[in-house]
C-alpha cells in the first residue's frame, strides 16, 4: 500500500475539506464566493485552492476576473479508494492488537484467579 503523504496532509485541514465540501455541492467555485461561505479571508482560501490544486483535487479555469475551481472527481475517487485501503489496513492492526490485549488480559485474570484459590 503506497500512502501519498501530500493527500493526507492536504485533506487534513478541516478548512480544505470544508472547500471540497462547497465545491462538491455547488458544482465549483471561486476564491471569492468561497472566502463568503469560511472563517477565512479570500487570500487564505486561495492558498487553500493552490494546495488542493497541486494534489489534483480541484482544478480551475479562468472565468472573467477570476479563477472557477471544481472538484476532480477522478482524483477524489482514488483519493477516496487510498482512504478506504489505509482504514482498512488500520482496521485490521486494531482488531490485532485488541486480540493481544484481550489475551494478555485473560492471562492476568487468570493468575490473579489462581493467586486468589493460594
């Protein structure tokens, strides 16, 4: 399993995932009519784009004065499909590690019980 550490690191701001979010639900989008719907300013949200552009997740084209961003759907789906292999990569190291504590537990029940019948 090979992890792109860019993607994770890109969709690990929560103002980036929130971006892709308005992006998804309204089909696109500017800086502009983006930095309306954010807790950040029209700059921050275009420093946000560059990042989500870089890793192909959104890409833009010029639309008069501005740039109208939209969501790569292709890239999303792999993005999408990366997540889902690494959560289920984790899934299985902790059902794994919950069966070494789960044993480990029985054994201390099981000398606490044997100390107690002594």
């Amino acid at each position: 399993m090979t992890v792109d550490d860019d993607l994770w690191s890109a969709v690990g701001d929560p103002i980036r995932r929130r971006m892709l979010d308005l992006l998804l639900i309204e089909g696109g989008g500017t800086a502009t009519s983006l930095s309306e719907r954010l807790p950040v300013t029209r700059q921050a949200v275009t420093k946000h784009l560059v990042v989500l552009d870089r890793i192909g997740l959104v890409h833009s084209t010029t639309a008069g004065r501005e740039k109208q961003f939209r969501v790569d759907e292709a890239q999303l789906a792999r993005a999408v499909a990366q997540f889902t292999e690494v959560g289920a990569a984790w899934g299985s190291r902790l059902r794994r590690i919950k069966r070494i504590a789960e044993t480990i537990q029985r054994d201390q029940d099981a000398n606490d019980d044997i100390r107690k019948k002594q």
